[in-house]
C-alpha cells in the first residue's frame, strides 16, 4: 500500500499528491512513469509521470487531471489513505546532456511531466527556456517551481487570461525564427499540441522530442494497448519510451488510437457522483 502524505487541488480539475514510494523515489529519472491502480484486484491502470521525488522522505509527486472515473476516484482520496497498486519507475528516461539552448513546451497537465526534464536540462548547464500553455489562468500549474528553472519564461493562454493570449506553437516558431536557433525541444502535451508543435520546429531542423501519453495496462509492451507508430516501425510507449522524435510519430494513427475508448471513458465519467461539498 503507498500512502497519501500530502494533497493539494491546484485547479478545479487538477491535484498534486505527495505518495510513500521510496524505492521508486530513489530510482526514479526524469521522463519516467509510474503505472497506479485504485481498486485491489480489478479496474483501470493508469500510466502518470513522476512530477518529482524526495529520495530522503521516499516520496514521489504526481500531478493529475480528472478525466475519467479513476482519476475522479482517486481525486477522492485524502491524505492518510492508501494506493493498492503502484508500479514504476517505468520507461526509458529522458537523454540529458549539455546541448546549448533548450526549449521546452508544456502544454496544461503536460507541465507537471516537464518539470523534472527541465530540472534536469538545467543541471546539466543549458540554458533553457520554458513555454507553458494553457486554456486559461486557472489551468496554470507549476508556475513558481518552473519560473525557478527557466532562464526565460514564456506563458500563453487560449483567452489571454495569463501571459499571452496565443498557442504555444506562436512562441516557439518565434523562437526558431532567432539566430541561433535552439539547438532542441522538448514538447509534452496533448497529443494534437504535440503534433502541432513538431510541424513547428520541423521547417528549421530543430531536434524534437515529445512524450507519449498512450493507453497502458502491464508497462511491459506485452499487451500491446500503447503501441505507436514512429518513422514507420511499431513502438510500445511503456517500454521504447514514452519519449520519441516527434518528427517520426505517427501523431493521426496515435489520436485514432487513443478515440477507441472514448465512449466508454465517458460512460464511467457519467457515472461518477461529485463528493465537493458534501460532508
């Protein structure tokens, strides 16, 4: 069991928890995953990234969005209580290394996976600058711990809200147009802001690496639910990445892909009962 030690509501849709895991808190890198399960012997395996990790007090941090009914259930839990089920660290862990000027492009929840990344970029002696997107202010998270990292710090909402009003695509195609050029990206988002993003960075030859969120239930590629598509060959997220050259994934099939189960994740959201309020 690994226990709840801290939680915070960072939106109305999204929460920060603090969970005992200390194996996982020692072992884990940046870019990797964690795969949770809420109910003992049955339901849905989710795949969420470890935001951060206290290898002294053994604990990790995820950051998630209540999308469906296991994340609404697991928004339910408070502190004290406990998760069945937590595997990881999974995936291959980001490549860091001193390249020279790294962008790095978050797009709402997919800030949360790109704190670590950013983190590490940083210790390693780049510089880096920081786009963060979302729809509006409220859906801004991390701003602070972010803002700690980036050499720049760029923010853009859809309405305009908080920092600019404009797509993430418009800084980052700025940014490329610059002499020098970055000299990488790393893009983590929803799978439509990623695929946009790439096609941004593709004209100027910048390198780009984005992260896949796909449908998991081992993390050992032996069922096959997170397979992609990338520069023509099949790939399995939970164990080739979850980070790819976006330039060479499939972004049409992966979206298709991940649509198979919308009506019945809908189904489950509808089934969810709100607890705010009640006492």
């Amino acid at each position: 069991m690994y226990k709840i030690v801290s939680k915070k509501q960072l939106s109305a849709e999204v929460f920060r928890m603090e969970l005992e895991a200390p194996l996982i808190a020692r072992e884990r890198k940046p870019g990797q995953f964690i795969i949770l399960q809420i109910d003992n012997d049955v339901g849905e395996r989710i795949p969420l990234t470890i935001a951060d990790a206290d290898p002294e007090k053994g604990t990790i941090t995820i950051i998630f969005q209540t999308v469906g009914r296991t994340t609404h259930v697991l928004a339910d839990k408070q502190v004290g209580d406990s998760v069945p089920a937590l595997l990881g660290p999974l995936g291959q862990p980001t490549h860091i290394a001193k390249v020279g000027h790294v962008v790095c492009v978050g797009g709402g929840i997919g800030v949360a996976p790109m704190h670590p990344i950013a983190q590490a970029m940083k210790a390693a002696g780049n510089k880096v600058t920081i786009i963060m997107g979302a729809r509006n202010k409220s859906l801004l998270v991390m701003e602070e711990e972010m803002r700690k990292i980036a050499d720049e710090l760029i923010i853009v909402t859809d309405d305009g809200s908080a920092g600019r009003k404009a797509l993430v695509t418009v800084p980052l195609k700025e940014l490329c147009e610059q002499t020098p050029k970055p000299d990488m990206a790393v893009i983590i988002g929803p799978p439509i802001m990623m695929k946009f993003g790439a096609e941004t960075t593709r004209p100027y030859g910048v390198p780009t690496v984005v992260s896949l969120n796909t449908i998991m239930i081992d993390g050992t590629g032996m069922c096959g639910g997170c397979r992609v598509t990338v520069g023509g060959k099949t790939k399995f997220v939970c164990v080739d990445g979850p980070e790819f050259d976006g330039h060479l994934v499939d972004f049409d099939n992966m979206m298709k892909r991940l649509r198979a189960y919308k009506t019945r994740e809908d189904a489950d959201h509808n089934d969810h009962h709100c607890k705010i309020g009640l006492t």
